[in-house]
C-alpha cells in the first residue's frame, strides 16, 4: 500500500482501538449493572461552550439551556433567595452554579446549623439547592442555606438617599466609621462627609472624635449594591 493509506489505515485502527473500550465503559454506567464502574464529570463540546458539565454514559444534549451568564451579582440583595446547581465539591464547602455572571460558593458551616465534618456527607455533585446570598465579593457570591439572623434586619432596598436615621458605631479606621443602622449590612461614613476636625484614632481612644458603641446621627448618601455610605452633611 501506499505510505499515504498506510498511515491512514493506522490512524483508524487506533481510533477504533481507543473508542471501544470508552463506548463500553459509557454504556456499563448508563446501565447501572456495573456498580463498581465510577461515575466521573467530564465536559463534552456542547456543554463546554456553556460551561456546563454533564456526567459520563448520560447522553449529551443540545437541548440543556445555557446558564444565564447575564445577571450581574452587584445587582443581588443580601437574603435574596437563589436556586442553583452543585458543580464542584471542595474541603471547605462547594462551588455553586447561579446563572450568575460569578460563581457561587457555600462553605461547609452554611449548610446546617449543626456541624459538619464532610461536604460529601451532605452535598453532592450536581444537587439542586435552594440557597440564600449571604455575602457578594469581588470574586463571588457567597451563599447560604441556613437561616441566618442578619437576613431579619432592614433591607438596603428599603433605604434612600437622603433618609435621616440613627445608629451605633461599630468600627472605625482612621479614614472611615462603620455605624449599625439595623440594615443587612453596616453603614461606611468616611471622615470626608464628618464634620471640621474630626479625628479618627482607634489606637488612642481619647484622641478620637467617635468611639466605638457611640450613637450617631448619620443620612443615607448612596446605596449601590450591598454597599451602604453615609454622611453627616446636609445632602
């Protein structure tokens, strides 16, 4: 034969070779006559352009919708309630798909209220969850499916710039106070928008115009995201 048909013949034997024993090993799973055959994930093309994973021996559909990468999560609310999927199990919790533009992330103390030791004792792969969002990050959403006493306090929703309230400071920097105005999420007053001559000193308390547990009188002077900033002047 020619060198050209002998390297083809070649090229199809091995494919041959190489495909059976997969076409088989797909079909014992898909059975589930064969228990001691392991189910692992693998990403086939259809789902990979999806970020989608499917599982071995399940027949791959095009029909399986995209998530839906277009939600922003600066947009989510802190208790807002979530539905997603489990795409990967780690030591400390488990990766979340959302239909988010990030990823979701539960860690193992947010799955129960008692302890848990192992993930997998729990959770597995490709589980539907119904979660809460507990904290969004630059990087992800951090969910939770405990019910937690924070998600009971005031809405960033409800607030508005402009709204006059009152509140306890919980921290401070040398730069900013953080006040508890009974939201979600402490309030960010930077010494810009306090009064002349506030002094902010955390390591010397005497030399510090606010202290911490003080009660001060603060207005809403933007609310973006989960991101709460007030001031102390007249808006």
């Amino acid at each position: 034969l020619p060198r050209k048909s002998s390297f083809a013949m070649l090229l199809l034997v091995a494919s041959l070779v190489m495909g059976i024993p997969m076409f088989f090993r797909d079909a014992f799973v898909a059975s589930r006559s064969f228990p001691w055959v392991s189910v692992q994930p693998v990403v086939c093309c259809n789902h990979r352009a999806h970020g989608q994973k499917r599982m071995v021996g399940r027949r791959c559909s095009t029909d399986v919708p995209p998530a839906a990468s277009n939600m922003n999560t600066e947009e989510l609310e802190i208790g807002q309630e979530l539905t997603g999927r489990v795409s990967k199990l780690l030591k400390t919790g488990a990766l979340i798909d959302l239909g988010l533009d990030k990823e979701g992330f539960i860690h193992i103390s947010q799955v129960r209220d008692e302890y848990v030791e192992d993930i997998n004792e729990v959770l597995e792969l490709d589980q539907q969850l119904s979660v809460r969002v507990k904290d969004v990050t630059p990087t992800q959403c951090e969910v939770t499916m405990r019910n937690l006493p924070r998600f009971e306090k005031k809405k960033l929703s409800s607030l508005k710039v402009g709204d006059h309230l009152t509140g306890t400071v919980r921290g401070l920097t040398g730069r900013a106070v953080f006040v508890d105005v009974g939201a979600v999420v402490d309030g960010y007053l930077p010494i810009e928008q306090m009064g002349e001559g506030v002094v902010l000193n955390r390591y010397h308390p005497p030399a510090s115009s606010v202290l911490k547990g003080d009660e001060i009188s603060v207005q809403v002077l933007k609310v973006t995201g989960n991101r709460l900033t007030f001031t102390q002047k007249e808006i």
